[in-house]
C-alpha cells in the first residue's frame, strides 16, 4: 500500500512527486494536476497530511512538511503554483470550501532566532509560531502569502499580492500587508 489511506476516485496528474508516502491521508475524488509535490516528512506522526474529500489541486503545487503537519478540507481549490508547508511543529490547516489562487504561499514554521550578530542565522535555532490556519469558505486572491501565526476566519477574502501577517476576522476583505 503506497498511502496511509487513498479514497476513491483519486486522480494523478503525470510527474507527480511523492515522499513518504505512508503518512498521506487522502479523501475521496481528490484531483491533482500536472507535476504536484506532496512531501510528508515527519517521523514524528503517522499522518502528516491529510486532503479531504473533492480537494483540487492545479498543476504543480507544493504540499511539504518538515516536521510539522497539514490538513486541507474537502472541497477545497489549489490553484497553480501554490506552496503550502508546514515546519517544525507549527501545523498548517486549511478548512472546507476555500479557494487559493495561483501562486499563493502558505507556511506554519516561525522564524530564525537571529539575536546572537557572531553565529549565523541558520544556526540559531527556530522561535515556533502557531501555525497557518485558513478557517472554511476562504478565498486567497493569486500571489496571496500567509504568514505563520495568522488565522483567516471563515467567510474572509484576501485580495491578490496580500501579505497576511496578522488574523483575519470573520468576514473580512484585506489587501496590501
């Protein structure tokens, strides 16, 4: 068995990409395009993704975990070119009915400690957030980047080229940074 759990109606593009493939969970009729990468590392967990039922994915888009973990909800839209990770602990969940545009960046991971000037930045270590969390029925206009620590609550709209680096509440149109 390839998958921790492979529903029905699955459906692979060519050049997929799959590492540790025994912690993806996925749903069923999950669609993926052309040239996807689903990478679940994590030794910690037995599932380290998990993709519900009627999620679409366009062509190649990034689904990663070093360490940490990632959810996406059933009927959920990925467009092209759309990163999605999770680091280090700090989990990345996308709920029910979202849609992503193309080219979004979507990461739970923190950020560098970079207070010691003499030792460098790759080498001091994390300062975990809580992850990125995209509540059900988000929309992420294209070139959309979500920062870890953010949540959108349900019903939000981010506009194409936001930076989102704080939450989002219900029912909200952001733009800009």
């Amino acid at each position: 068995r390839l998958f921790l759990r492979c529903g029905h109606g699955v459906q692979f593009g060519y050049g997929i990409i799959l590492r540790h493939p025994g912690r993806i969970a996925l749903g069923d009729r999950v669609i993926f395009g052309e040239q996807c990468i689903l990478d679940a590392r994590n030794d910690g967990v037995e599932q380290a993704i998990e993709i519900g039922d009627d999620a679409m994915f366009a062509n190649a888009v990034s689904v990663t975990t070093k360490g940490g973990t990632i959810n996406i909800g059933r009927n959920t839209g990925i467009g092209t070119q759309t990163v999605i990770q999770s680091t280090h602990d700090c989990p990345t969940r996308i709920g029910r009915d979202c849609i992503i545009g193309p080219q979004c960046y979507l990461v739970g991971g923190g950020n560098y400690h970079f207070e010691q000037l003499d030792v460098p930045i790759r080498e001091q270590g994390i300062k975990p957030d809580s992850g990125c969390h995209l509540q059900d029925n988000v929309w992420l206009g294209g070139r959309v980047s979500v920062l870890g620590g953010v949540t959108i609550h349900s019903g939000s709209i981010a506009a194409s080229g936001a930076v989102v680096n704080k939450d989002v509440a219900e029912n909200m149109i952001v733009g800009g940074v």
